[in-house]
C-alpha cells in the first residue's frame, strides 16, 4: 500500500496522535514509511507545510527539511511534470465538474482560466494527479490520497475539495485515523 499524504492530515497527525505517542513508535513508523516510500510527500505538500500552522510539520518531521535526508532517499515527489493520461477528459472535469457552481456564476472566462491555472498548481490538484499517474503505472497496488478535507463545501473555494475529486478520477481517498487503522504495526488504545 501506497499512499500520498496531505499537509493537513500531518498536522493532524502531529497534533492529536503523536502528542500521544510517548516511545515513539507512530513517529518512527511514519519516519521509516516515508524513506521506503509507502507514505510519499509531493512537492507541494512540504511547500505547504513550510508555511501553514507555524511550521509543525517541518519542526516535528524536521528530516524532511534536510537536504541530505531528502537527497538519500529520494523521497520527495515531483509533481510539476505529471500529465493525466487522459488530458482532455480531466480538463473537462475540472471545468465540469470540480468548479462551484458559485464560482462558475461570478467567474468570466479569463477569471475561471486564471483560477483553473492556480488550482492545478495547487497542492490538492497535485496530489490527485500524482494519484492518477500512480494508478496508471501500478495497477495492483493499493494507493490513497490522505486528507482530513470532505466532500462538504464551506470555505467559499472556487473547486471542489480533494474526496469530491478522487471520485471523479477514480482515486481512493481515506482520513489519517483510516489509514492508522490499515497499520496493523501500531495500535491506538484508550
């Protein structure tokens, strides 16, 4: 199993799961899943995390940071070249589907172009493509995007969040309490 990690899921992680974890074994799981490459980290999730929530997720995971870690293990993955294999289709998507009906409303077609540009290039665009392209290049493995967003639409973005998307693209999509319950090495107990 295979699975690309959103920047809120690892503060979530970090803030209501690893306060917990007094020997250090969920971190050192997640440490040795992301050098394997089981949990992968896109480019634009450690960008992310660079600037979201005072820095948690490079503070705690601060390997991630550190050049000589990342070079070692090739564990960062670039998403700037990923090209759906289906380019048109998922255009039409984005363009049919995954805008706001709001948004599509009060958006001329130069202001829907510029918007549709900055969300390709949006962390949660590119964790879906790196799902697509994963799928396409693995078809027997087990992959998911993890991400603690819903379906539900309450932050007046112009697109859809990234469940409402993985379902228009065939992408699995689990919180982080599902994918810690697919680990049979840890156990949360009360």
């Amino acid at each position: 199993m295979t699975v690309a990690i959103d920047t809120n899921s690892l503060i979530y992680l970090i803030r209501y799961y690893l306060k917990f974890d007094s020997t250090g074994k969920l971190f050192s799981l997640f440490k040795n899943k992301i050098e394997v490459g089981e949990i992968v980290i896109i480019d634009e999730v450690l960008e992310e995390c660079k600037y979201t929530s005072k820095k948690i997720v490079i503070k705690t995971f601060d390997f991630l940071d550190d050049k000589d870690w990342k070079k070692k293990h090739k564990v960062i993955a670039k998403t700037d070249l990923i090209i759906p294999p289906s380019p048109k289709k998922f255009h039409n998507i984005i363009d049919n589907q995954m805008i706001n009906a709001r948004a599509k409303r009060e958006f001329n077609y130069d202001e829907f172009e510029v918007a549709k540009e900055q969300y390709l290039k949006s962390a949660d665009a590119r964790l879906i493509l790196f799902g697509i392209d994963f799928n396409s290049k693995n078809r027997d493995e087990e992959f998911y995007v993890v991400t603690e967003e819903s379906d539900v639409q309450n932050d007046n973005k112009a697109f859809k969040k990234i469940p409402t998307f993985g379902s228009f693209v065939g992408v699995n999509v689990i919180s982080i309490a599902d994918l810690l319950d697919k680990y049979p090495e840890i156990s949360i107990k009360f």
